[in-house]
C-alpha cells in the first residue's frame, strides 16, 4: 500500500497568516494527489484535486502543489472558517489512502 | 445535481453485521462509481473499497477483505456496504462518496454511525 504522510499533525496559527501544509507518499504518484478540508460532524469537502487543481467554488486563497512524491497545501491568508483538519489522498493506485490529517487551530 | 443519502445510524452487537445504504439522486449507479470511507471516533479517513460500474470491478482494501460486501440495486439506484463480524474497532462513521470528472470525491453522503457495543 502508499503510505501517505502529512506534517505537521497539528497547527495553530492566526486570521491572516499564510499556512502551509506538506504530504509525502511512499512511493511515486505522479499528479494523482487530493486535498479535503473536515469539520466536525460533517463529510469531507474537496478543496484541490490533480495536486493543483482548484474544486469549483473553492476560494482562491487555497492552492496545491507538487507532483511525484512530494505536495503541499497552502492557505495564503487564513480565515475564520478556515480552521479544520485537512487531509491528502492519493488516487494513484488501490487501496486509495489517506494521509493522517492535520488538525489547524486558532493561535 | 448528484446527491448521495445514505442510510440512518445503527447500533450493533460485537459479531453482528450491518448493511448501510447510499441512494443516488440527480444520477443513476449505471454512471457512478461509489466508493465507501470510515472515519472511527477522533480518527483519519479510511478508505474501505469501491465499486466500478464500467468494468464491474469491486476492489476491497486488504484490511476488510473477508468481511466487506459491496452491492447495488440498480432499480433503485442505491449502493449498499455490508460489514460482518463487527468488532468495539468497527464503531465509525461511514461515508459513501463518488468521484466526479475531477477524479476526486467531490460528492458525499452525509454519513451513517455504526456502534459496535455489548
């Protein structure tokens, strides 16, 4: 199986700081990598698919990078609704998994 | 527009199994492929297995094989998971999702919990 790795596992930051979020698989994955914001009690929501690929409806301040092994999430100014635990997902090869998850919260 | 409603909570005994459903509305199975996720309490994603209408595949991960049946009824358009032999570690949330022309799973049922308990 990939393994996905995401650092860190948690995060405070403040509104209007400028966030980065990293995920590492075990192996090549080429472009297949998603980012999904979650926020307690509710289903996932797809943010970036293909690793840079903004959802529709997604604010811009969101972007994806990376291929091969290494991704990142950015947040270029966080805003309030912007605290939740954001996970990576690869889609490259059965079984598709998840990273861990971080978990942002307010400094 | 596709929606996914899946079935309501259940509350099990350890050995037991439990069916969850996910009807489909704004499409049809025919067209989607239906993908199935838990997240145990204060716990990551997991991803369980899927079904693939175009090839008829279904693909389980290796942690469930065994016990993990994944069906449809395409008269109804709604897919089914089954999990057997429950254990206190299958108590979770579970979500069915589908990938839409992005590839990702850009649509998701709202969840059903699962309580495993003696």
């Amino acid at each position: 199986d990939i393994q996905m790795t995401q650092s860190p596992s948690s995060l405070s930051a403040s509104v209007g700081d400028r966030v980065t979020i990293t995920c590492r698989a075990s192996q090549y994955i080429s472009a297949y990598l998603s980012w999904y914001q979650q926020k307690p009690g509710k289903a996932p929501k797809l943010l970036i698919y293909a690793a840079s690929s903004l959802q529709n409806g997604v604010p811009s301040r969101f972007s994806g990078s990376g291929s091969g092994t290494d991704f990142t999430l950015t947040i270029s100014s966080l805003q309030p609704e912007d605290f939740a635990t954001y996970y990576c997902q690869q889609s490259y090869r059965s079984p598709y998994t998840f990273g861990q998850g971080t978990k942002l919260e307010i400094k | 527009q596709v929606q996914l409603v899946q079935s309501g909570a259940e509350v099990k005994r350890p050995g037991a199994s439990v069916k969850v459903s996910c009807m489909i509305s704004g499409s049809t199975l025919t067209e989607l492929s239906i993908h199935w996720v838990r997240q145990g309490p204060g716990n990551g994603l997991e991803w369980m297995g899927a079904f693939d209408p175009e090839d008829g595949e279904r693909i389980y991960a290796q942690k469930f094989q065994g016990r993990v049946s994944m069906t449809e009824a395409t008269s109804t358009d709604t897919a089914y998971m089954e999990l057997s032999s429950l254990r206190s570690e299958d108590t979770a949330v579970y979500y069915c999702a589908t990938p839409g022309r992005t590839g990702s799973f850009d649509i998701w049922g709202q969840g059903t919990t699962v309580t495993v308990s003696s």
